[in-house]
C-alpha cells in the first residue's frame, strides 16, 4: 500500500507538469498576440499614411489631429471631442516629463524604474498589482497589462520576453523621463 505522502507527492507531481505545460502554451500564445498586434499597429499607420497621401488639401498634416493609438485608428475624433487626459499616452522621448502621463502610468513607470535601478529584473503585470497592493485577479492583471502594453507601444517600457515589462532604454526617472 503507498504512504499518503507518496500519493500527494504524485498528485502534486502531475499538477506541477499540467501548469508547467499551460505557462509554455501561454508564452506561445502571448508571443502570438504580440506578433498579430505589431502588424495590426503597422497596417493602421500605413491606412493612416494612405489617407494622409490622398487627403483633399493635398496632404498637408499641419491642421490634422493624429490618432493617438492605432488601436483607435477606426474611431476618429472631430475637433469637437474631447479626449480624456488619462487615456493618452504620448510617445516617448528624450526629456519628456512622466508629469504628461496619469497616476496609474506612472505607478507603473515608477515599480519599474525602482527595480531596474536595483537590477532587478522586468515584472509580469501579475507582480505589478501585488506591489501595488492590489487584489492579484483577472480584471486588474488585465488592466494593467493594457496600460503596460500601451507603455511599450509608445516606447516607455520594453516586453523583452512576453508578458514581462521593464523601462525602456533612457527611461530612468520621473524628473524628465530620463
């Protein structure tokens, strides 16, 4: 007869497999959606070339208003709406003040930076919430996923490896982004 120590051993064995095996289909399928949504960025910047080209004033984008996500790139704003303040992220560059993006971006700037400096390595956006003391379920992860994928988009942070987010090359801190 086994010991029960050697069946909860054995359970614990084939449990440990079953999410070793659901983490690596996991990776595979986040590497997937970051491939799928790096070409849908790039046909929705190559629409909006398009339009640009063929606009009837003859392509001038002085009077334009770019769209800020292509994401958003179906739903274009009239000169009459307004967008929210917290929901735009602009892109990143030398010198530009985290003071330009809301509370939540920059919390996530902030963790990050904080463990770069002390080289520690990038965080999953499920670590992100337990530092932020958040409740670790889907709804926030996936919050905080999109606002870390927007961060990458518009060059604040990096995904060196799917699902795990650092600060990009020259974000370093709050005082002008670098």
């Amino acid at each position: 007869m086994p010991s029960l120590v050697g069946l909860l051993e054995q359970r614990e064995l084939v449990a440990r497999r079953r999410v070793d095996g659901l983490r690596e289909e996991a990776d595979r399928i986040q590497a997937e959606l970051a491939a799928a949504e790096q070409e849908w960025q790039e046909w929705a910047i190559a629409r909006r070339r398009v339009d640009t080209v063929l606009a009837p004033d003859g392509g001038t984008t002085a009077d334009r208003q770019a769209t800020p996500d292509p994401r958003d790139a179906d739903t274009r704003s009239t000169p009459g709406d307004a967008a929210k303040a917290k929901s735009q992220v602009p892109v990143w560059r030398e010198q530009l003040a985290w003071s330009v993006l809301s509370a939540d971006y920059q919390r996530i700037l902030q963790v990050l930076t904080d463990r770069a400096r002390l080289g520690q390595g990038p965080l999953t956006c499920q670590e992100m919430a337990a530092a932020f003391g958040m409740e670790v379920v889907p709804a926030r992860v996936e919050a905080l996923r999109s606002k870390a994928k927007r961060l990458v988009a518009r060059g604040w942070l990096t995904e060196p490896a799917p699902g795990r987010f650092t600060p990009a090359k020259g974000v370093t801190g709050p005082d002008g982004g670098s």
